[in-house]
C-alpha cells in the first residue's frame, strides 16, 4: 500500500514541472534588413562566382575509335610555347632566313615544344615561295611522314603546288587522289586551282576540264579561278569560242563571280590589238556593280596600266577608295596603293607619288586606308632608288610614329641606301637600330655591310654591333665573325679581334677552318701563338662559359 502512494506521489510531482517553450531567435531586425541581405549575396554571386560555376565537372571521357583517322590541329593548339615557336619562326621567314627557320622547326621536333602543324605550313610556303621546291618538299616529307604530325588541306595544297610547279603534275594528282581516298576532308578549291594550272600549264587541258568537272560532281561550288585558268588556258590556244562557253557556265552557276575572269580576257584583247572588245569586257564587269575585293581590282588595275589605259585606271582607284568602308567592306589595300604608287614614280611624278600614298575617298563614308609597314616600304624603296633619302627618312620616322614597327626589308633598304651615298654613320645608325629591335640580321646582308663598313675604318663599331648581335638567339652565323675579326686584324686590333672570338667559343658558334688558320698565322706573327692556339682548342676540349648578363629574348 505504501508503494502505491509513493508511484501517486510521483506522478503529481512530475505533472507539476512548467513546460519551457524555446523561442528562435532572428538574424535580421527587419524584413527590409534581410531582403539587403540577399540582394547583397547576389550581387557578390554575379562578381565572384562560385569555383563549380567556373570549373564544371569534369566529363567522362569519350571513347575514341583508335581506327579513325587523326585530325590535324585546330587553331586552339597555337597557344603558350607552341605560339611563341611558330612566331619565332614567322619572324626569320620575315627576315629572309629560311636556313634558320627552317632548322628552328625541324628541332623543335624533337622537344618538348613540337611544332603545329600551322608552323609547318609557314616554313614549307616560304621555301616555294623562295623557289627552293626540293627543300620545301623535304620539309613535307620530314614532317608529316616521317615526324607524325598531321598535315592539314594547306599542306597538301603547298604538296600539290610545289610538285605542279616543278612539272611533276602527275605526282600532284597522286597526292590529289591520296587525300579523297585517306585524309579526314575534302580537297578544297585551292586544290583544284593548282591542278587545273598544272595540267594547262604541262598542255593537258582536256584532263584539266574533266577535273573541273569532278569538282562540280563533288558538290564543290563553281570557283570562279577554277574556271578561269581553263579560260586562260583555252584562250592561249585562241579558242575563244570554248572560253565563251566556260564563261557562260560559270555565270550561269554563279550570280556574282571574281572579275578576274574579265581581266583575263581584256589582258587576250589587248595583246591581240584589239582594245575595243578589252574595254567593252571591262566596262560590262563596272555595269554590273558588283563589290569586287582588292585581289581583283589589282588585277584590273595592272591590265589597264599596262596597257595605256591609265585614265580608266585612276578611275578605277578613286572609285576603290571611296567604297572603303571598314569595318563593314575593304575596298583597297596595301597592293593597291603600291601599285599607283609606282606608277607615278616611272612617270617621275614624285609629289604625286606621296600625294596618292596619302589619297582617300571624297564620299561621306568612305575612310583613310590605316596604311601597314609593307606600303610603306614600297614607297620607301622606291624614294631610296631615286636617291631621295630625305623623303624617305620622313617616311621612316611617321612609320616609327605609328603603332607599327619597321621591319627587316624597312632597315635593310634604308642601309643600302645610305651605304651607296656614302653616308656610312648613317647605316651604322640604322644597323644599330636594327640590331636592337631584336630583327634578324641574316649572313649574306650582314657580311656585305660589315665589309663595307670596315673598309671605311668602322671595324671597332663593327665588332660592338656584333657582340649584341651574339646575345640575342638565334646567334649570327659564323661567316660574320669571320668577316669581322679579319678587319680587325687587318687594322692591328687584335685584342679585340681575340675578345671577339672568346664569344664566338662562349656562344658555341663554330668557328671555320679559313678562320681557324687565319687567326693562328696572324697571331704566331705577333708572337702570340700559343695563346691563339690554346684558345681555340677550347671547343675541343669543352669551354666552360663564364657566367655573364641574362640575354634579352629575342623579340618574334
């Protein structure tokens, strides 16, 4: 019984105990207080987003048949160090030494920085540009056959072109009939072009319309320069009758076309006597109003110049200018400037050279051509040529005032020029400003004016020139020194003439045996052989180079 009062007791003491209720409490005082609040946390949202906005999760990869055939590379590949590489080698192209790019490329191979297949492309196009087909074949062969990297269509068609060229059309269709049956993609229309000019050119212009004809079956669209080779071609054989034919199926096919065509047959006109029909050809082209690029208005251009016809022609090129409206159409360019620019200098119109240089169109929209370093060594050139240095120095210096930089051929022009004038500190004024930009000095241009400018006592400048030429890479080629050192020597300077050759070891440069055997004759005749000779046993035995300044990189 006493048990069951205690469990009572228990239970009433238990109901008595109060309930506490928690109550929550808020961030915010107000409403207007938090919405602030999360406006603010959008705001920084939009400005630092979070990291899985900016890095998505990665994708499984997608599986790759390892049957297909590799693609060539993409613009995106032309990035970081591959970027720096190909303009490394665009800038020697530029300088004219094809040696050298064409040796940068080829190691490059063998890094870890290989070449795209864009910088290839680059080397291989100079090399036929330079007529050096053998080695622009070599340079195919070496990278896309034996180095594994992929060609692309311009690859093929600098192949193709370069075998055409050489008279080899029927390896040119050999590789065209190894890209329809191999590569990932179509030949293009710059394919067609070179074959068809290959085989006209080889007196196969049968063969080069059934080629035309494939192109159409292929689905490929009427190239207008296609179509105007076999017209070109069949008009050399004075068959107007089946150029007319051609050029009524390409107008058939296309509304517009590239007047080009036009100016080929004004061009056949012309060398016939007869002017009547070149300008009826011409003038139905102007009827029909079409917007021509610069590549054929230059083309029209020339055939009238040639021809006499120069009133037409500054019609013409008044008419260019005022349809130049960038960004929405170019109507001229540096060519086309170039062109009436020359022509004024044959006629001796010198001011009005510079006034057409300087020449815009009179309509409201029309806007000055921003002239590019090539126009402006055109007319460079051309005042140097006719001793007009004065005229060519203004030039020089608005071409430095511009966001553009003189190139190889803008020093080298000016340097001859003042070298033939006599004005010898002024082209190691130049030479010297040349070196500094970090320009490429190649050896044939080099040598010639060190040798000019030691015959006229300037073998000290000489050498100092050269010593900041040896800290830039690619480093100057041996023959240089050579020529340098000797005028050294030539005027008793040979301490310095040693010093120069201690950064030829230094560089690693090579030094040739003419060389080798001048310095230890002319040294052993001051007595000073062994010297000489223990320097120059160095490279042999291995020169550990003495620490020196970090060397500015070369600028692309």
């Amino acid at each position: 019984m006493s048990l069951c009062r205690l469990l009572l007791r228990s239970l009433r003491r238990s109901s008595t105990v109060p309930i506490s209720v928690t109550v929550r409490s808020f961030a915010f005082s107000s409403a207007e207080e938090a919405a602030a609040e999360r406006r603010r946390r959008k705001r920084r949202l939009r400005i630092e987003p979070p990291l899985n906005a900016i890095r998505p999760p990665p994708q499984q990869a997608q599986w790759r048949d390892p049957n297909a055939p590799r693609l060539p590379d993409s613009t995106s590949a032309l990035v970081g160090p591959r970027l720096s590489l190909h303009n490394r080698v665009q800038s020697l192209i530029r300088a004219g030494d094809l040696d050298a790019a064409s040796a940068i490329a080829r190691h490059s191979v063998f890094s870890v920085t290989r070449p795209t297949v864009f910088t290839c492309n680059a080397i291989i196009a100079a090399m036929y540009r330079a007529k050096r087909y053998n080695e622009a074949i070599a340079l195919f062969h070496f990278f896309f056959n034996q180095s594994n990297i992929v060609p692309n269509i311009v690859s093929y068609n600098n192949f193709i072109n370069t075998h055409c060229d050489e008279g080899r059309v029927d390896v040119a269709l050999e590789v065209y009939r190894h890209i329809i049956a191999n590569a990932p993609f179509s030949p293009s229309p710059v394919t067609y072009r070179h074959l068809t000019k290959g085989l006209i050119n080889a007196g196969r212009i049968d063969e080069a319309v059934v080629l035309l004809r494939e192109m159409l079956n292929k689905g490929h669209g009427a190239d207008s320069l296609v179509f105007n080779n076999l017209i070109s071609g069949f008009l050399e054989l004075g068959n107007l009758e089946k150029a007319n034919v051609l050029f009524d199926e390409l107008k058939e096919r296309c509304l517009v076309y590239d007047g080009v065509v036009h100016a080929t047959y004004m061009e056949w006109f012309f060398n016939k006597g007869r002017d009547k029909e070149a300008m009826d050809s011409y003038k139905s082209l102007m009827d029909r109003q079409f917007r021509m690029t610069p590549a054929t208005c230059n083309v029209l251009l020339e055939v009238l110049l040639k021809h006499g016809k120069k009133t037409q022609a500054w019609s013409l090129f008044d008419q260019m200018l005022d349809n130049h409206t960038p960004p929405n159409f170019q109507a001229v360019n540096s060519d086309t400037f170039n062109i009436m620019v020359n022509e004024c200098f044959e006629l001796g119109k010198f001011d009005e050279a510079l006034a057409t240089f300087k020449k815009v169109g009179t309509k409201p929209n029309s806007k000055p051509f921003a002239m590019d370093v090539a126009g402006y060594n055109n007319i460079i050139a051309r005042f140097c040529e006719n001793g007009m240095l004065s005229e060519a120095e203004t030039l020089f210096e608005e071409l430095c005032s511009k966001s553009l930089s003189p190139d190889v051929p803008t020093h080298r022009t000016l340097i001859d020029a003042y070298l033939r004038m006599g004005r010898i500190n002024d082209a190691l004024r130049v030479m010297n400003r040349m070196v500094d930009a970090g320009l490429r000095v190649v050896a044939s241009f080099g040598n010639r004016v060190f040798d000019e400018l030691i015959k006229n006592g300037k073998a000290i400048d000489c050498a100092q020139v050269l010593s900041k030429m040896g800290e830039k890479d690619p480093k100057p080629d041996p023959t240089c020194y050579e020529v340098v050192i000797k005028g050294l020597c030539a005027e008793g300077l040979l301490d310095k003439s040693r010093e120069l050759l201690d950064e030829v070891m230094r560089y690693g440069v090579g030094v040739t045996s003419a060389l080798r055997e001048f310095m230890i004759e002319v040294f052993k005749n001051a007595g000073r052989g062994e010297e000489i000779e223990r320097l120059l046993d160095m490279s042999r035995l291995g020169y550990c180079p003495r620490p020196s300044a970090p060397r500015p990189t070369y600028r692309p």
